[in-house]
C-alpha cells in the first residue's frame, strides 16, 4: 500500500516534534546544571580571594587593650560572688557603641575609682611600629597594651589622638613588621565587597565580610566630623578600631561603630581612610590636628525651604548663624546666604560641607558661590584654624571633663533626626566612657533641656547654668531621650 504525500508529511511532522522534545528534555537540565557549576564555582572564587585578603592582611591587625580609671558608684554587690545585677558599668566600651538601656535615676551613693580595662582593635600602617585606631579607645588611657598576630606583646605610646574624627595613633618599639597598605575612600562605591579584620568579643584576629550599603552616614553624634561608610560587614564590640578593607586588600575604612543594642544587626559604621590619612599625617609630624575654619552655621536646605529663598532646587546649605570675627565674617558672608558650591564644587549637605573644609588647611583660600537675593555672587574666603571643641561650645576644659560629656546648639537637622522638633535646649554629642553621666544613662543624642530647673536654649546658658551649679556641687538635669523625659543628678565633684 502506498503513503500519500500529506500522510508521509505528516509523520515527518510527528518526528521532528518528538525529537524536539526529546532534545529539550536532555539538553535543559544539562543547561541548568551547567549554571550551577559555574555559580558554584564562582562562589569558590569569592571564597578564595577572601582567603588571599585574610591572608595577607590579618598579621598587621593587632589586639589594643587600654587601661584608664572610672569612678564608680559603691554598691552593695561588688564583692557578691554573682556580681551586681545588671551592672551599668559592665564593659565600658559597649557605651560608645550606641548601648540602649532603660532611662532610669538613682540616687549619688558614696563612690570610688577604679582601674577598668578597654578591649579593641588597631592596624599596623608602617614597618617601624605605627599603628591606627579609634580616639575612644585610648583618650584618657593610662596604659595601652598592643599584642601582635604572632602573641608578642608591647606597652604603646600614645602619638596623638583626634577627637573631632575619633582618630588616634600610637606606637610600639619594634621593626620589620607587617603593615597594610592605604587605600582611596572616595573610590569607593556602594555595593562593593569589603571585610572586617577585628578582635571582636575578645576573639582574636576574626574575618567578616559583607558589602558597603552607603556612605556619607553623620548626625549620630559619635564625632564631631562624621562621615562614615555603612557595611552589613558583621562588626561586633572590640572590632573598634580595626581595619575594613577593600577586594584590593588595602584599607579603606576604620571600624568605629555599630548600630543596635545588641551586637551586629547588619548595619556598622567605619570612618573613610582618607579621613583618617589627614589625621595621621598631622599627628605624626606634630601630635595635634589642624583643620580650617570658616565660622558659619550650615543647614541643610529641603524642598519649602529652598523655595522660600527663591531656588529651583534644594542644592546647597544655608547659613543661619556667622560667628563674629570669622573667616566668613571678614569676607562679608551673612545670614541667609546660600553656599552653592565649594571651589567649583556642588555642596550637597551641611556634614559634607563641614567635613571639606574641615580637611583643608587653616590660611587656604577657598572660593564660595553664593545665593543671595536672588542672585549668584562668588565670595574668596581665607580659612581660618578651626577652635578646639571646649572653645567652641564655650566651655571650659574642666566643666567638660567634670560632666563626662559635651553638648551643642539643638540643630533643626539634629531636632528632626531625634525627634525634638519644636522643642528647646542642648544636645548631647559625646560621652565619655565610664563617667558618671554614662553611668546614668545619658548618650550621644540625648536632650537637655533643664538645668537646676531652669530652661537652656544654647550651650552658652547650659554653661552659665553649670557654673553657678558648682558652688552647690551638683547639678539637677532634665533630659529627653527618645520618647521618656526624666531627671538626672550629677555630682560636680568629679567623674
């Protein structure tokens, strides 16, 4: 029997569609397969190049441990074998990394001073014994011990330390050591690989890696110059001054800080190497740092109030306060200008724009565009030295070492970002560790609104208020911290 034509074509049809599938049934999973071998294998290349990072850095990375004397208040329990129930004063250096607790106020009782240990990180950055870390880690140390990846131990000199970028040097007598490369921060992009090289939790030499989530992170009160690169790097208590480090394997990054109560939650904070570089550089050759000063109060600038200055856009910051006698007072800057641009340079935000001329030297000369009535005018300002933080505030030396913490004016970036808006008085910025004011709860942040019962609105009727406060030798607080509003009762007798 013959096949017709139509049926002959028909069974080709059928071959060729089973064919087909047969094809794809085979050839899919393969391809899937393949994809899994390549995804494995390249996640074996990330896990080797970490391997080679780790590698190759982690015997520069050194364990820091300082010693300084807090005064504590006697308690009932510390000769208990169990310890004092929730001890406020259980490892100091958790109170610089954002420690949450309860507001709560006790009365003075009889106190004591004692010698407490600091437990951190550092990173050698020259053969002959240079070592970077944080300035919380050592301001006030009495003796700082550094032990090396390979178990030796030395007692450090402290060079110099920088608290306005939290940035402090310090130094051993030994050679021919291992040390880490520097590398550029403003080359780094948000989303790149980076790891973080610590003593966390007293465990030594431990790796982390993860990725940075932003850059540019301030108003947290930490320091005063902030902007930190953000990384979901596990960063835990004691990776505090320890280096983050690019794919390059240079470091890019001081760990200085994490977000939570609790330990790592993902977010960390390290301050940019280039940051730390000027530092460095200054307080090696001279054991200080000097930074340019213009003598303005920037604010940021939102869409309405942009607007209401007659500007398209809310580029820029505006000047809501010159001091007098300033860099910017001399140049004939007044309140309400607008700072467009920075030596040709778009300024973005208030930090920034405080950081980049806080980076340049004082007698540099700088060019400012500026917004005023309306109109673009370029004003040539010759930097001033920027005051330290006590002359600043107005405050002297020993009233901040007194208190254990300083304050500035309520911003109304810093009013939004606590949630103070509307309301009055000063802000905490930095605490320091171990003082009776860490004691009972206050940290960065923390508003102040009272003092002895009488309203502050600056820093200069805060420090009037705390003057006449010594002859009593105390000091009556009324604080606002997140949602709670309390008293805190500080003795002026010493930290």
């Amino acid at each position: 029997m013959q096949i017709s034509s139509l049926q002959q074509s028909k069974t080709r049809s059928r071959y060729i569609v089973i064919s087909t599938l047969l094809i794809l049934l085979f050839i899919v999973p393969l391809s899937a397969f393949a994809e899994d071998e390549n995804s494995v294998t390249a996640l074996r290349q990330i896990g080797k190049a970490f391997t080679s990072i780790a590698e190759k850095t982690s015997p520069a990375v050194v364990g820091l441990k300082a010693e300084r004397t807090v005064t504590r208040e006697y308690s009932p329990f510390r000769d208990s074998p169990f310890g004092e129930p929730f001890d406020p004063f259980e490892d100091d250096i958790f109170d610089f990394f954002f420690r949450r607790r309860s507001p709560r106020q006790r009365s003075p009782q009889r106190r004591y001073r004692e010698l407490r240990p600091v437990q951190g990180s550092g990173f050698i950055i020259s053969s002959d014994g240079y070592i970077l870390t944080n300035n919380h880690m050592v301001e006030g140390a009495e003796k700082v011990e550094i032990e090396l990846a390979d178990g030796r131990k030395f007692t450090a000199e402290v060079i110099g330390a920088d608290r306005d970028s939290d940035v402090a040097v310090v130094k051993i007598d030994a050679r021919s050591l291992p040390c880490l490369e520097l590398g550029d921060s403003e080359a780094l992009e948000v989303g790149e690989w980076v790891l973080a090289i610590g003593n966390p939790l007293g465990l030594s030499h431990t790796v982390t890696a993860g990725i940075v989530s932003a850059k540019g992170r301030s108003g947290f009160g930490l320091a005063t110059l902030e902007n930190f690169i953000q990384t979901d790097a596990a960063i835990n208590f004691g990776n505090s001054g320890g280096p983050l480090i690019s794919l390059d394997g240079k470091v890019i990054g001081i760990n200085t800080a994490i977000y939570g109560s609790s330990g790592n939650i993902g977010i960390g904070f390290a301050i940019p190497i280039n940051m730390a570089k000027h530092a460095y550089e200054q307080l090696v050759e001279s054991g200080t740092v000097e930074r340019g000063f213009l003598g303005v109060m920037p604010n940021d600038l939102d869409p309405e109030m942009a607007e209401a200055f007659g500007l398209k856009d809310n580029k820029g910051v505006a000047i809501s306060e010159v001091t007098e006698g300033s860099a910017a007072d001399k140049a004939g800057l007044r309140h309400n200008d607008i700072i467009l641009e920075l030596d040709g340079e778009p300024v973005e935000s208030a930090d920034s724009f405080r950081n980049r001329i806080a980076m340049l030297k004082p007698g540099k000369k700088i060019n400012l565009l500026v917004w005023r009535d309306g109109k673009r005018r370029t004003f040539t300002v010759k930097l001033g030295k920027r005051p330290s933080t006590q002359e600043l505030t107005g405050a002297p030396p020993d009233e901040l070492e007194e208190l254990g913490f300083s304050v500035r004016n309520l911003t109304d970036e810093s009013a939004e970002r606590y949630g103070y808006e509307g309301q009055s008085g000063v802000i905490v910025t930095n605490v320091e560790p171990g003082s009776q004011a860490a004691q009972l709860g206050i940290v960065p942040g923390v508003l102040i609104k009272e003092v002895n019962r009488e309203a502050v609105k600056n820093t200069k009727q805060f420090n009037e208020a705390i003057a006449k406060a010594r002859k009593k030798g105390r000091v009556l607080l009324l604080v606002k911290r997140d949602r709670f509003q309390y008293f805190v009762l500080l003795s002026l007798s010493g930290k």
